[in-house]
C-alpha cells in the first residue's frame, strides 16, 4: 500500500497557526496601546487642573476675546487671608455672606459665576502690569492688587504710570516683583469664594463692587 504524503498539510496548519498568532498580538498591542494614550491624557488633564486657574494678562491673547490662549499665570484656588493692615468697609454695599454674581473675566469663565462674599474692604485698588518673578512673559493689566499689598508705596492713590513693587502673594511670581501703575480705584473691593469648573476657589482676591450684582 503507498502512503499518502502528509508534508503539504502540515505546512498549511502551520501556517495557519502562525496568522493567528500575529493577528492576535496586533490586536492586544492596538488595546494596549490604546489604553495607555487615553491614559497618558488623563493624567495630564489631571495635572493641569491641580495647578489652579490661569488669569488674564499673560502670554498672547486671542483677538476677539482677549482671552489668554498660552502661558497663562496660574492663580492659585486658595487665596489666603487679607493682607496685614487693610480696612474693613464700613457699609459695604454687600456685606460677608452675600449671594453675588461676577462681572469680570480676571479668569476665563469668571463672568456670570456666582460667588459669595467672604470679605469687603475700603481702599485703594490698582490694576498693574509687571513680570513674575518666575520668568515668563509681562502680565498685562492685572486686576487686581490693593494698596497694602505693595511694598513701601507712597500716599495713595499712586498716580498711573508710577513703579512700585509688589508684595501679594494671591498668585504665584507676585511677590517681590517690579509693577506698573496702570489705574486705581477707590470703590470698596471684595474678597469671593465660587466654584470654576467643579474646583473651589476660596478668597478670590479681587473683585471691585462695580464688577458685582446681586445674585
């Protein structure tokens, strides 16, 4: 009897087997792969929430907006207490506790947020321009910082243009940098706890009265 030679269907089995093997170690690359780039992300999504909220007035704004798109200055959610020496106001027109809603874009977003007030203060309140004293671009026209955050500064209020240096320490690189006078105000001037996009945000400093209603 001849035997019929089995060489042929061997080698098909083996072939066989071998393209299952690779296709199967694609697809657990393609998972894996997958798995660690949404991963990748969250973390730094996570990263950049933790680091607090960026404030107008750094990096290259957007035309229409004036929205800051790049290397924002970070502010950060806690605030801190008022600074040494300020006055509270003797009749604010809303009183610690009061539900308030914001009308300012210090931060992107800020505008139509409800807040509550957590301070209220009579003095002399500058909008600046100065360079953080951690490197990066000039922030613009900050709003806000008060006069007893300044170092050594003459009689208030210091007219526009003047140099000072700053001693607030609500937002990080503040703190012993080189400032410009851009404008002042005398109106009373809050302190305010809100939510920004599910994180806390306590003693925002600050926020003029005539950048808040009622709520």
């Amino acid at each position: 009897m001849r035997r019929t030679p089995l060489l042929p269907g061997i080698a098909l089995a083996a072939v066989a087997a071998l393209t299952l093997s690779a296709c199967s170690g694609e697809g657990s690359d393609s998972a894996s792969g997958d798995h660690a780039g949404h991963a990748t992300s969250a973390s730094a999504s996570e990263s950049s929430a933790a680091d607090g909220h960026s404030h107008e007035g750094t990096g290259s704004s957007t035309p229409s907006t004036g929205v800051m798109d790049s290397m924002n200055h970070a502010h950060d959610a806690d605030g801190g207490p008022a600074p040494e020496g300020i006055a509270p106001a003797a009749d604010p027109k809303f009183p610690v506790g009061s539900e308030v809603v914001m009308h300012a874009e210090h931060m992107p977003g800020m505008d139509g947020q409800k807040a509550t007030v957590s301070g209220a203060f009579s003095t002399t309140t500058y909008s600046v321009t100065y360079t953080p004293t951690t490197g990066g671009e000039p922030v613009v026209d900050h709003k806000w910082v008060v006069q007893e955050e300044l170092v050594d500064p003459p009689a208030a209020p210091i007219p526009d243009g003047t140099e000072v240096t700053l001693a607030a320490t609500h937002m990080q690189g503040m703190e012993g940098a080189k400032a410009t006078i851009v404008s002042s105000t005398q109106e009373t001037v809050y302190m305010v706890n809100f939510d920004m996009d599910g994180m806390p945000m306590k003693n925002h400093k600050w926020v003029t009265e005539s950048e808040l209603s009622a709520a």
